[in-house]
C-alpha cells in the first residue's frame, strides 16, 4: 500500500514538473526537458564523450524511501530521504561578532576526491586550505563499499573534524567530497543547512556539495512544493537533489544535465555517487573549480582553488571549463560531456580582488599578480596630492596591491597594522562600545611606523564602509599626520546574485554616496577607487570574460528571482 501511494506521488510530481509552467523562465524549463532529451544524447556525443550514452526517457521514476539514521530529518518525503551519520553543531550560533564582517562573504569552498584510501582526511585537509571560503559549517560525505556517510556541523573545519578523531575515523573509502560554507540561501545557524546533503532514492544513494547560488530558487522551490516534494533545508542546493530525482533520464549524469538545464546562477557543483565522481560547472563560469592529481597516488581531485591541491600535493591539471560535466569512474578514468551550449565566460572578478588566497590560480590567472596589477594601477591613476611617507596594507588581502602601489609610486612598503590570527569568531554582546573596539581584536597598528606619518593606506574593497571608518580612527589614533584610503577595486554599488554574500543595495555606501561622501564618512584625507576601466585595462582581453556586476550593473544571468511572489495556497 505505501509503495503504490509513492509510486503513484512520484508519477505526480513527474508529470507535474514536466507540466507547462507559467510566465517565469525557470519555471518553463521544467516543462520542457524531456523534448530535449535527443538534443542532448546529440550533444554528449560531440563534446567528446567515447561511447553513447543511453537515456530512457519513458522510464518510470519510482522513489522509495530510504531508512535514516537517528540524525537524519525524517520528513516522510516519498522522492528524497535524508542521510547523514552524524550532524553536530558546535560551539555557539548566537551572537556571532566578526570586526571582518564589512567584507563581501564567499558562499563556500568544495572538494571532491576519488582513489585514494585516505580520502576523507585528505578531503579534511583540503577543506582547512579553503576556510577562506566559509566558516559557518563544514562537512565530509565518503564512499566505502558502495554506501555513503555523512559527517557535518557548524563550526570551523578544527571544530568538526579536529576535537574528535573518531569523525573522520568513522569516513573510511577511496572517495569523499566535502564543503565549507557561508549562507547566501539558507539560516546560517541550522545544521540542517550544513553541506555535503547526502540522500537517497530508488537507485542509490547520492551526495552533493555546492558553491554558488541559483537565482531561481524560489520559483524552482515553489514550483516543487506545489507537486508534492518535501524540503528538509532552506538551502538553495536542495532543489537540485529533488530535481535528480524526478527526473525519468538515465544514467545519473542525463539526470544532473536534465537537472542544471532548469537552473538559472552559478552553481559549481560535486556529485559523489557509490561509484563515480562528478564534478559540474554552470555555463558562465561564475565561480571557479579546479582538478587536479596526487602526485603520490594518482586520485583525482576537484576543489574551489588550486591552494586545495596544493596542499595535499596534488598537481594543477586544469579548471573544469564551463558548461563542463567531468566523470570519473571507480577505476580513476575520466570522461567529458557538455551540459549545455557554451555561453561566454563570465567568472567572478572578485576572486581576484578579494575571495581567493593569494597562493592560488583562478581562472588560470595567479591571484597575486592579479592583485599587484590593481595596486600599480591604481597608484598611476590615483597619486597622493603633496607625496606620502608610507604605504600600507590592510591585511591580509590588501597586501599585494598594497605592494604593487608601493613599487609604482616609489613610496616605502611597510606593515603598519598587523592582523591577529588567532581571534577566529569572537561572541560577544554586540553593544555599541564593543562593536567599536571590535576592530581591535583583529588589527593593532605599529605607532612605530605611523606616528608622524602622511600614510597611504590600501585595502581591496569597502562594501558598507564601517571598518574602513574604524581602520582610519585607528591609524590617527596612532599618530598618524594624514590617512589617504587608497582602494585596488572600483565603488561596489550592485548587490551579487551568484554566490556571493553582500548587502543589499541599500547598504552599500557607494550606491548611496559619491566618493566625497564616501570619504567624509570614513574619515579620511582623501579616497581614490580603481576605476572600472582601469579594472578591465588590467584585465586585458579577458575583461569580457568577466562578471563585474558589483561595479557595473550590468548582470549576465537577471536576477528575476527576487520579483517571483509565492503563491499561497
């Protein structure tokens, strides 16, 4: 009786996906896959794959459900149920205060690992090289004889993995995928929300980690909820699962492309199956994926920078191109298909301004020269009137363009505020007395080298202007005889719809403000950006290539996502 009541929801909610949808974009695309299912086998088979691959579009999907752990969400969803071995949730998701936190936030790192028996602590490693990327949670998924497990939690990575060794004891396998994240769709404080998702339906079981953002989500969500499917998160991420599985394509990969056809944003995507890896790119290319090889063993590796590879001493091979799908098979072969028709690179300028680390190639550009580049530029463009004694960074980011302006302005580079490393999160009652001081826990200047001083001080972005506000105080509080802020990026005055945590609009100073206000806000004796032009200058003939919408508002995918209203039933 209650197979054929799922049989019969999962029938539903298939023919109901593949229904003709209303006037939003994402949402016609769900009517619309099966028609397309030869101009994919068509597809496939001219981006390089070796063999046909077979797709059975008449099949019938029938979702079963799969037994949980104790703590697993038991939502009683016929198409999806969720897997997990252990969910922890560390230390304290109250009153989080970051003095960083005028910054925009990267979403999240990914890692994926296939053939070698020490995956997951290779996995755990990789995950501390991105901890850049996001420090809300973490989470390992490995695969060992066919059957998958689940370790997540909130927190750093050293809080997951690092307190108790059995975690990573209980992960064996030759293969893992793992996530750290920040939230741009999703409660940041739920560990239900923690990546990699893991879950299963009829044929098996699968696990998926995510970096980006998908500006349909809602209407995907909406559309999903109104045929029956049951969200256990409020991560955008989960649409994809339940995709998958409504979808009547075979094998898995008809499945993740019928999947990404319907999604709208970027999304760089890792697949870990019971026997294969798959590592998946959006057709803009927004956020970066890189593979890789172990020196030592041979495995295939997937992650967000090559400083992931680096550090578990796996050689660069190349970025997994957009619009790519890349199959590795249990044996470590490794196979191409396209997903989808390519569109023009547009991958995210601020990699290179702020989110990546320095020690990293992005896009196949070496992150550090790109951020030497923006600090010599705009030296050239934006001299101090009446000279400087000094110039400094703001660290860590805004060391190399503070370099790079430095050597093209001939003032001296020096390390006038030096960055604690051993804060971490510090929670705190947010008054306003603390706020302020806040900054200190983080940044002390060297009285030494500012005392006196006409100082140039270079940073890589100002998002909301409170801590730039604050570094200026700091530095007159030391002594300093003038503050110029110099910035390595133009005014950001649109909000990021592809992964990116930032304000909204409203927020940003420079959508509110001119440079002068600006200026006269922060505190400062004078404020110069990098001007867009002189960005995509620097960019050379790649700047197509690029998304600046932050600077530009000039959006490759529109946000029309956030002018869907749900109906309410």
């Amino acid at each position: 009786m209650a197979n054929t009541a799922t049989a019969t929801a999962a029938a539903a909610v298939t023919a109901a996906a593949h229904a003709t949808a209303g006037s939003v974009t994402a949402s016609r695309r769900l009517s619309s896959a099966p028609q397309r299912i030869g101009q994919r086998r068509r597809r496939l088979l001219s981006c390089g794959a070796t063999s046909p691959v077979p797709f059975s579009s008449g099949r019938r999907l029938h979702i079963t459900y799969c037994s949980s752990s104790s703590s697993s969400s038991s939502s009683g969803d016929p198409f999806l149920s969720w897997q997990g071995g252990r969910v922890e949730e560390v230390g304290d998701a109250g009153n989080v205060f970051d003095c960083g936190n005028d910054k925009p936030r990267e979403e999240c790192g990914v890692v994926g690992i296939l053939g070698d028996p020490q995956a997951s602590r290779l996995c755990s490693l990789a995950l501390h090289a991105l901890q850049h990327r996001g420090q809300e949670g973490a989470g390992i998924v490995s695969c060992d004889g066919g059957t998958l497990k689940s370790v997540t939690g909130l927190g750093l990575v050293s809080e997951v993995f690092g307190s108790d060794p059995s975690k990573l004891d209980s992960l064996h396998g030759n293969a893992a995928i793992g996530h750290v994240r920040y939230s741009t769709a999703g409660a940041a404080s739920s560990p239900h929300n923690v990546q990699p998702f893991l879950a299963g339906y009829r044929f098996g079981q699968v696990a998926v980690a995510h970096n980006g953002n998908l500006v349909n989500y809602s209407a995907l969500r909406a559309r999903l909820e109104d045929n029956g499917s049951i969200f256990n998160t409020s991560s955008d991420t989960e649409v994809v699962l339940h995709l998958i599985a409504i979808s009547k394509s075979r094998p898995f990969v008809a499945r993740v492309v019928e999947a990404c056809e319907q999604l709208e944003g970027a999304y760089s995507l890792i697949f870990l199956t019971a026997d294969k890896l798959y590592a998946v790119r959006d057709p803009y290319g927004f956020r970066p994926l890189v593979m890789g090889r172990r020196r030592l063993t041979g495995a295939v590796v997937f992650a967000s920078e090559t400083c992931a590879l680096d550090l578990i001493d796996a050689q660069y091979e190349r970025e997994v191109n957009p619009g790519e799908v890349v199959i590795v098979d249990a044996d470590g072969s490794i196979s191409s298909l396209c997903l989808m028709p390519h569109r023009q690179r547009k991958a995210c300028v601020f990699e290179h301004i702020y989110f990546a680390l320095p020690h990293s190639v992005v896009f196949g550009r070496p992150v550090h020269r790109e951020r030497y580049n923006f600090g010599a530029t705009l030296a050239k463009e934006s001299p101090v009137p009446g000279g400087a004694d000094v110039v400094i960074p703001v660290p860590d980011s805004g060391f190399f363009a503070a370099l790079g302006y430095a050597e093209m302005s001939g003032i001296p580079f020096q390390q006038g505020l030096i960055r604690s490393h051993y804060v971490g999160r510090t929670f705190i009652q947010p008054s306003q007395e603390i706020r302020d001081l806040g900054v200190r826990l983080k940044l002390a200047p060297v009285r030494g080298i500012l005392e006196g001083k006409r100082v140039v001080v270079v940073d890589d972005s100002i998002v909301r202007g409170t801590t730039s506000s604050k570094i200026v105080r700091l530095i007159r509080d030391a002594g300093a005889k003038e503050v110029h802020m110099r910035i390595a990026s133009p005014p950001i005055v649109g909000s990021c719809y592809y992964g990116v945590d930032t304000p909204c609009s409203d927020e940003l100073i420079s959508n509110r403000m001119d440079v002068e206000g600006v200026r006269r806000k922060i505190g400062s004796d004078s404020l110069a950006f990098l001007s867009l032009d002189s960005l995509r200058i620097s960019l050379g003939e790649e700047a197509p290539t690029y998304c600046d919408a932050c600077f530009s508002r000039d959006y490759p995918v529109q946000p029309m996502e956030y002018e869907v209203a749900r109906a309410e039933l």
